[in-house]
C-alpha cells in the first residue's frame, strides 16, 4: 500500500511495488500465469473534527497472487517482497497436488469409523447392525428403503506431512477432511 497526499504520488509508488513483484517472480522462475493482479484501489482518507472535514491523504493498492508450485521459494519470495516496501502480506494458503487421492481416502475412513461406532453403540443395546439405510457426503443422499434406523457421524482428518519438505520456514501440514453421515438398519 502507498500513502500520499498526492494522488498520483500514491499511484506511482503503488506501481513500482506491483512492477518490482512481478519482476522477482521472473527472477524466481514463477510462470507468468501464475502471477495474479487485481484491481487498483483508491482510498481517501479524512478526519472529521468539530469544525467539518479536513483530508489527510490517499491510499493506493493492488492484490498480487503468486502460486509456488516450488515451497522453496516461498521465502525468497516474502524476503525480496519486504525488501521492496511491501507492508502487507496477506492470506497464505497451502495445497496438495494430491488432494482428491488423499480425500477419497479420508472419506472411506470415515465411512469406516461410522460403521465401527454405530456398531459399538448398537452393541450397549443389545442390538445389531443388519445394512446402511442411507448415506451422505457433502450434501448427496444414497437412500435404502424400509426397517428401524440408527445414525452414526464421524469425521475424519488426514495430513500429509510427506507432501510438503522441511524448509527454513515451517509450511505446516495440509489438513484434508471428510464428513459422512450414515443411517444403519438394526437386525
């Protein structure tokens, strides 16, 4: 963000940040598509006083996106990003090429730990888990007609600590979840 009580001061300044990101992207070898601007915003500021409104200065910004699909240049990136007077730094957030692999497998635990569960509590009843009635995940209902009902909900989180490598930064663990809820028919 530039600040400046000349608009197109403030402008300039705003420019040469967004110019210099852009740059070290190409110095970092992050491919063009991957680097994102969004709209210039333009903020006068005021101060109200007793006497009415006096101006104080503009502010100027543009949202910049990056995708690392290289984690090692995450903090070369933030570093060179400071070193241009960047003053804020947004949403950070991390992903795996994997995803969809370790979802589906995150949604047959789930599944499997709702089994488990609605069998356990069937049992402190004296009762048995006959079949699945119905079964939903993120919304969508698989249905069987028919018989008595018990309910069981679990979720389930897997991290992938392998997916991500040690750098001088902590990148942390991606959780990925999956939520199923399951009506079981008793014997």
């Amino acid at each position: 963000m530039s600040i400046d009580s000349v608009l197109a001061s403030a402008k300039a300044e705003n420019d040469r940040l967004v110019n210099g990101l852009q740059q070290l992207a190409r110095q970092l070898g992050i491919d063009k598509k991957h680097v994102q601007t969004d709209r210039v915003r333009i903020r006068p500021k005021y101060i109200e006083y007793e006497g009415g409104v006096s101006f104080v200065h503009y502010s100027v910004s543009t949202k910049v996106e990056f995708l690392l699909t290289d984690p090692s240049k995450y903090e070369t990136l933030m570093l060179g990003a400071v070193e241009l007077g960047v003053d804020r730094v947004g949403g950070i957030r991390m992903y795996s090429s994997e995803f969809r692999k370790h979802r589906d497998q995150a949604l047959k635990e789930a599944v499997k730990a709702a089994w488990e569960k609605a069998r356990d509590m069937a049992a402190v009843l004296g009762e048995e888990i006959d079949r699945v009635h119905s079964l939903e995940e993120g919304g969508g209902w698989w249905r069987r007609s028919g018989g008595s009902s018990f309910t069981s909900n679990r979720m389930i989180e897997i991290d992938d600590p392998s997916s991500v490598e040690q750098e001088l930064i902590a990148l942390g663990q991606i959780p990925i979840r999956a939520r199923v809820q399951a009506v079981f028919e008793l014997k």
